[in-house]
C-alpha cells in the first residue's frame, strides 16, 4: 500500500464505518454471537487504523 492515494483512504474509511455500522445494527436486530460481534468490529477497526496510518493527509 505505498501507492495510496486520498480517494483511497477515504473509501477504506467509508467501508469500516459502514462494517461497524451494519454489525450494531444487524445486533439490535437479530442475534449475533460473539465471535460475529467481534469479528465484524475488528473487520471494521482494522480498516479504519489502515486508512489512518497509509493515508495522505495535508488538510483536515
């Protein structure tokens, strides 16, 4: 991922806070194991703390 551009890190971005958003949801909802609970957090987690650490950003 040395290639990383903005538009890039913002869709990581976008795509972990729509996974975590989507497993609190799916929790409120149905019933979900821990492990699922767990998992898609981490999933979603992940994304964001890679979007953060390889993304290009001079302005926020």
């Amino acid at each position: 991922m040395k290639n990383t551009t903005k538009r890039k890190t913002l869709i990581l971005m976008s795509i972990g806070m729509l996974v975590i958003s989507t497993s609190q949801i799916f929790s409120q909802f149905m019933e979900l194991t821990d492990l699922m609970k767990g998992s898609f957090m981490g999933l979603g987690i992940g994304l964001l703390l890679t979007s953060m650490v390889f993304g290009i950003f001079k302005k926020i």
